[in-house]
C-alpha cells in the first residue's frame, strides 16, 4: 500500500496526501522526501547516509504543528 501511494506521488500532481499520511504511519513529509530523493539519485550523487539523512527528515517532520492545516501532511502535498 505505501509503494502504490508513494508511485502515485512520484508521478504526477494529483496524489492522495492523507493516503500517504495513513499508510506511512503518519510520516507523509519524511516519507515521500526521502523516496523523491532516492528517485532522483540524489542519496548517492552526495553521498548521504540514509540512517542520518532518515532521522533528519524525520526531525523537520516533527516540527510540524498537530493542526487541519499547516501540518507534516500539508507539507508532503506541497512537496
């Protein structure tokens, strides 16, 4: 389930972010960061370490306020 809403969002505009959000255990922003980069081959042109690059992601995710609107969800829609 999340490799088909990940797909959907590596490919167009028209994604489900609150899918994401669900079958991501509600990590939307850091999920479909890191696969966006690791699609773009961006991990290995730089050489970053997925662990550190992970939890990096996951720390700006986390200062997302818990509200409707300007949230992690938000944010991974924008992405």
């Amino acid at each position: 389930m999340l490799n088909i809403a990940l797909s959907r969002a590596e490919e167009g505009w028209s994604f489900d972010a609150f899918e994401l959000s669900e079958v991501s255990g509600g990590r939307p922003l850091s999920t479909l960061a890191f696969a966006l980069l690791r699609r773009m081959h961006l991990i290995q042109h730089f050489q970053l370490r997925e662990g550190r690059l992970a939890r990096f992601l996951c720390a700006i995710e986390d200062g997302y306020p818990n509200n409707p609107y300007h949230c992690r969800t938000h944010a991974a829609d924008v992405l």
